[in-house]
C-alpha cells in the first residue's frame, strides 16, 4: 500500500533501527518508545489489522509470535515481556497494517490504559 508507514520501512523508502528481518517480516524499535524496550514486529506483506486476516495467513501471525520469542531471550527479557496488538480505531491502533509490541525492561503494570 502507497501510503502506508509501514510498507515504506519495508520497501527500504523510510529509515528504522532493524532488529530482525526475514522473508516474510521485520522488526525495528518504535519510534516513542513505551517501555525501555519497544519493538514492534510487522509482516512484510499489508496486512490492515488481525481482523482481516485470511485463514491462509494464520501461519504468518504464528512465525511473528516465534520472532518475538526469540527477540525477547536476545535481548534478555528472562524476567517477562508483553506482546501487544491493538485492532482497529477503539482497539488503539493508529497504523492501519497489522503489527505487535514487544514491550519490556521493566515491570508492567495492569491495566495498560
């Protein structure tokens, strides 16, 4: 999508701080951080938000779940995380292509918001 954020950060068109890429996603810190460690984790393809998503790409969300997995013990979240995703204009989400928080380094509090 023309002029979506974040399908320019994956064409290469806006600069981010990268922290994983592969075939089929890429993650890069947030730009106004949340918490000392917040990085978001988007699939390459433009994807809008969970809701949309087809059945044939439920692996997709399953291999995001794995990068931040892996994210979390590379940068040493041992002592807990969370994995945010907001869905749609009540849901918080303010960029309109599916994308998860990994957010850590500190205690989290609950509720969020």
């Amino acid at each position: 999508m023309s002029d979506c954020i974040f399908c320019k950060i994956v064409q290469g068109e806006i600069p981010s701080k990268k922290v994983y890429e592969d075939d089929r996603a890429v993650a890069f810190h947030d730009l106004n951080p949340a918490a000392p460690l917040h990085i978001l984790v988007i699939p390459k393809a433009h994807i809008r938000n969970l809701a949309e998503l087809q059945d044939d790409q439920l692996g997709l969300v399953g291999h995001i779940h794995g990068v931040i997995r892996d994210l979390a013990k590379e940068f040493g979240l041992q002592k807990g995380y969370r994995v945010v995703n907001n869905n749609g204009q009540d849901g918080g989400q303010s960029v309109e292509h599916l994308h998860f928080h990994l957010l850590g380094g500190r205690s989290l509090q609950w509720p969020p918001g």
